[in-house]
C-alpha cells in the first residue's frame, strides 16, 4: 500500500503527493523532523525513521506560477 497525501490545487483538481519512503527499510514516513528554505526555490527536509533510525533528507523544488486572471465580472 502506498501513502498519499492530497493538496488542493483549486476548486477542482487535487494533486496527490506521495509519502517518502525510508531508503533502508521502506518503511513510510509521515512528517520530517526538521525543514529548511535554503534557497529562493529550495526546502530541505531532514527525515529520520523511528522503525530503523536512518537518517537522511531530500530537497524540494518550489516552482512559482503567476496568478490565474479573474473572469471579467459580468453587467
């Protein structure tokens, strides 16, 4: 089974977001025990797993898009 989280992207798409994984003993992991901005763009996430106790981290990507337009407001 795979673990997912949702993230609303507008009223109506969901974008589902997987869960990482320990890289030892594949067991999921929920929340990071530690994050940081780094950069403009970057955010790093330290993990540690509670069933083996591996560390590690990973990095994510931020990418930013313009706002969507409002219609024009009808008379």
């Amino acid at each position: 089974m795979t673990a997912h989280a949702a993230l609303r992207v507008d009223a109506h798409q969901v974008r589902r977001l997987p869960f990482p994984s320990c890289p030892e003993c594949h067991a999921v992991l929920i929340a990071a025990a530690a994050s940081a901005h780094v950069s403009e763009h970057d955010v790093r996430h330290a993990w540690l797993c509670e069933d083996c106790g591996h560390a590690f981290t990973t990095t994510v990507r931020l990418s930013f898009r313009e706002p969507r337009r409002s219609e024009p407001a009808l008379s």
